[in-house]
C-alpha cells in the first residue's frame, strides 16, 4: 500500500505471523515544479510506484524465504543495482511483448494509413488479454491475485467508512477504480491515437516511435485514471471506463479472511503514517 509520503507492505511470515516493513517517500514531483505538470507527473509517478513495486516484493520474498525460527529481524531490501536490473528487465519485457511485437506482427499485414493502426492496437490488446489468461490459470499465481483483491477490497472499505475488520472488508468489491489493471488497458487505448499520428511509418521508426513515444502515451493513460479516481460516482465516466474493469476479473481472485488481515495491516500502517485514519478524509492516495 502506497500513500502520498509513505508506502507499507505487510506479509504472511511463514511462523504464521504477520510482519509489516514501512518505508517513507521523498517524491520526485515535490522537488520541482515541472515534474508536476500534467501527462510529466504520471511519467515520474510510474516509475516510483514500480521502483516501489521491486522492493515491497524484495521484502515480501525474503520473509517468506526464512524460518520461523530465525525470530523478527527484518529482511534486507533488494539493492539498487539489482533493483536497477529487474526495473530495465521489466520494461523490456513489456516493450518487446506488449509494443513492439504488435506492431512487427501488424508489420506483416498488407494494410496502411488509419486501418494499420487499428488493427495493430486490436492486436495489442490482444495480447494482453490473452497474456493475462493464461497468468489467471497458474496456480501459484492465484495467490497473487487473491492478495490483489484483497488490497482492492481494503481500500473500497476505507473509502466508503467502513469499519477494518476482515468480516466488513470481505463484503466489498474485487474492482478499484485505480488499479494498475485499467491503468495498462489505457495505455493501449491511448496509444492507438497517439500512433494514428504516424500512419504506417517505416519500419525503423515504426520500432523507435512504439519505444520513445511511450512515456507520452503513459503520462496521458495516468491522467486519465487519475480523474477516474476522483469522479468514480460519475455513471458516464464509469461506463466508459467499463472494460479496463472488467479486465481487473482476470487479476482478481476472492481472498479469504487471512489473506485480507494482512492486506488491512499494510492499509492501516500506511494511513496511520499519513494520519489519514479520521472518516472525514476518506480518499487516499494509495496503490490499487
């Protein structure tokens, strides 16, 4: 769970005990202006929450990894050249898979101008789609999933002034308005308008344009989720944000009770942090 200056993750330690590491957040977007400008600020937002990502799930994967009788000393986070290595695998593993394989396969079509890129964002889409089916049918994997809905389920509770308890958690939604799941569906949507400015370049620049222009296209999918999150009672808005949700049912599973305590401990550290416990102010800037 991320807040605004601080970010918690609570696990399962293998004595069945729950340990919670916090760590608190100096952001980029506070030290200058500028990288707090539209379409900039979702760019530098991104690239927190994923360094964010690699060391809550450094943390998560050392305490699972030791003995109960080793006692309670926190394990070490991941290293910065490591956490280095695993953000650029990532992201060219999510370029060469979601980006630039859709576009060398639309490549082979015999297609041009506004139906290449149509057809090259259906094929994007696509992928993704079936990529996130075939992670829903691992079973280690579902794990992950039911501790993703539990962390929805936690925040849908805290936002609607619901007492903490896993009983009154467990009755609320899989779904979040700001999960990571839509946010990656708009991306591709974006990119379809953004790439319809380019046509069918050639195929030098057809593999840079899918490249550089995506910080463009991620900045402005932020933007777009970030105005989801502050209007979610908008039916409109909610409608059209419709499929980036229903896609979050391929990343969720239902969590069950334990699975959910842990998930509200992380909640309740960061918002005991941010001093944010009091119903008067209910939205939190966590990650979904």
């Amino acid at each position: 769970m991320r807040g605004p200056r601080n970010w918690a993750v609570a696990v399962r330690k293998p004595d069945g005990e729950i340990a919670q590491v916090s760590r608190s957040i100096d952001p980029l977007m506070a030290r200058h202006w500028t990288l707090r400008l539209p379409i900039v600020r979702g760019v530098v937002a991104l690239g927190e929450s994923l360094a964010i990502g690699f060391r809550a799930l450094s943390v998560s994967a050392n305490y699972a990894a030791q003995e109960a009788e080793e006692g309670d000393e926190e394990p070490q986070e991941i290293g910065r050249w490591a956490l280095a290595f695993a953000f650029l695998v990532a992201i060219g593993f999510a370029l060469m898979i979601f980006k630039v394989g859709p576009a060398l396969l639309t490549d082979l079509l015999p297609i041009s101008g506004g139906w290449f890129v149509l057809v090259e964002g259906l094929v994007r889409v696509s992928v993704f789609v079936a990529y996130l089916t075939v992670l829903s049918f691992i079973p280690s994997l579902r794990r992950v999933f039911q501790y993703h809905a539990a962390e929805h389920k936690a925040i849908n509770a805290y936002e609607a002034g619901d007492e903490l308890t896993p009983e009154n958690t467990q009755r609320h939604s899989l779904i979040h308005p700001r999960c990571g799941t839509a946010f990656l569906l708009w991306v591709m949507v974006v990119s379809v308008f953004v790439y319809a400015l380019l046509g069918r370049p050639p195929l030098l620049w057809l593999v840079v344009s899918r490249i550089i222009l995506l910080p463009v296209i991620a900045g402005i999918a932020y933007e777009l989720i970030r105005f989801a999150g502050k209007h979610s009672e908008n039916r409109i808005l909610m409608t059209l944000l419709a499929p980036g949700l229903w896609l979050q049912r391929l990343t969720t599973r239902e969590p069950s009770l334990d699975q959910l305590e842990v998930s509200i401990r992380a909640l309740r550290k960061v918002l005991d942090l941010e001093g944010r416990e009091q119903p008067a102010d209910r939205r939190v800037e966590v990650m979904a």
